[in-house]
C-alpha cells in the first residue's frame, strides 16, 4: 500500500509546473497585503530566488495580474482579479446590472453609493459612485470590510445561505475598534434578528469615528444574496434622523438590482 502511494504521489509531481505554483504562492502572499509588497520583501517572506520572482512580476504584470506603485515599488493585486472572483460567484453582470440604478440613487440622496461582495469571510468594494457634496468618501476598488463591524458585512452576516452563514460568523474575530463596536457573537445575532427585520443594517461609527452607514440585500435570480448595497458619509451629514428615509431610497434601489438580475420576490 505505501508503494502505490508513493508511486501515485510521483505520478502527480511529474505533471506539477513549478512556476506555476510559485505564481500561485505569490498571489496568495499579496492578498494578505492590501498595501502591497516589493520584489525584496516578497523575496524574503517566500524564500524564492531573486530571479525567479523578478521574472514572475513581469508576467504577471504584463498579464494585467498586478499593478507597481512607481512611488513605493510596491506591487499589488489589480482590479482583474475581481473579474475573476465574480465570475466564480455567477455575477459576473452584477456591476453592469447596478451602475444605472446606483447614479440614480446618488442624485437623490448626494451621498456616496457603494457595491460589494462576500469573499473569503470580508466584503469587497466592487463598484462605487462618488456623491456630490464638496467632501465625499473615495475608496478604492478591492478594499475590504470587516462581518461585524460594518454594514455590508453585517448584512451578509444576517442574510447569507444557512450554512455558509454559520461558517462566516464562527471566523469572526471580534477586533474593538472603539466604544461602539460589537464585540461577541451574542451581541450580533442581536443585530442580526434586528436587521432581518427592518431590512437593512447600519454602522454608527463601529469602526471608524465619525461615520455612518446603511447597506440592505441584493438578491439573485435563486433568492440568495448576491451582494450589497451601501451608503457611507460623515455622521453629522448621514445623521440618525435621516436613516428611515435614507434606508428606504436604498432598499428601492437594491429591489430594482434585484430585479434586474431575475429575482421575484416570494
């Protein structure tokens, strides 16, 4: 029995291409470094030639794969691999589907309109559209959200697939930020009741002080979330009192998504 494993296992390295994996380790590496990494540091975290990783960041930037800060000469994940993820989620046409509705929720409330998915237990900015007030919020596409410290993530916390849901909130790591913060998994199954509810969620400054947030469902054509709406501004402009209105403008907008990608309401 262990000859035929170790002859399958020989069997599988002959077609195994190295460089191929090393392109994978270092993808693998910059997702933990949103800021990304030089040649040097990446040199030294993956133990690889200098050579080997020079030539890997040509490819990969050539390919589109990676984007060089020339201030820095850093180098990080570009916005291609978004592309890649959707489409392994099946909402590929997502963004297509919500840019229309987004501008037009943006000329009614002036605030900032943002567009994000679930990926590996974060939500990720896909697409925004800047709001019209003299200072706006500006983020760039790839940042990600922590599940309990923020709307979006809230919201998927509350409405994803049972157990993908239950597997979510158990690799939560309850980071307090400050005050406000929800700090254990009894006090989000709270809120969680709480947004299923109402219908959307909101963020009072649980993260970063001094800004607001309400972000509701986007559902697919098979009534599963698909992603999620947000709106994001200073919280003396995003104010408590205008939420019921601002949540209702939201939840319109992200109906019409909904429907735009084939989901009927029960």
């Amino acid at each position: 029995m262990i000859v035929l494993e170790e002859i399958k296992d020989k069997s599988v390295e002959k077609y195994n291409i190295p460089m191929l994996e090393k392109s994978f380790e270092l993808l693998e590496l910059l997702v933990n470094y949103p800021s990304g990494l030089t040649m040097q540091e990446m040199v030294n975290l993956l133990d690889t030639p200098k050579t080997t990783i020079y030539r890997l960041l040509n490819s990969l930037s050539n390919m589109g794969y990676l984007t060089k800060n020339i201030d820095t000469q850093r180098f990080s994940l570009s916005k291609r691999f978004l592309k890649l993820g959707l489409a392994a989620l099946g909402e590929s046409n997502i963004v297509e589907q919500s840019l229309a509705p987004m501008r037009a929720l943006r000329d009614t409330i002036k605030e900032s309109i943002m567009l994000g998915v679930f990926m590996e237990n974060r939500v990720v900015l896909l697409e925004q559209v800047l709001g019209s007030h003299n200072f706006t919020f500006l983020l760039r596409p790839g940042t990600s959200f922590c599940l309990h410290a923020s709307a979006p993530g809230k919201i998927f916390t509350t409405y994803l697939p049972e157990e993908e849901r239950e597997k979510a909130i158990q690799s939560i790591q309850y980071t307090v930020f400050n005050k406000h913060t929800i700090a254990d998994e009894k006090q989000l199954r709270k809120e969680m009741a709480h947004i299923k509810k109402v219908g959307y969620a909101i963020d009072l400054e649980e993260e970063m002080a001094g800004v607001h947030c309400i972000a509701t469902p986007i559902f697919n054509q098979f009534g599963t979330i698909a992603a999620t709406l947000w709106t994001s501004g200073p919280s003396g402009r995003l104010s408590k009192d205008k939420f019921p209105e601002i949540s209702k403008e939201l939840i319109r907008t992200a109906h019409t998504i909904s429907a735009n990608l084939g989901y009927i309401p029960e």
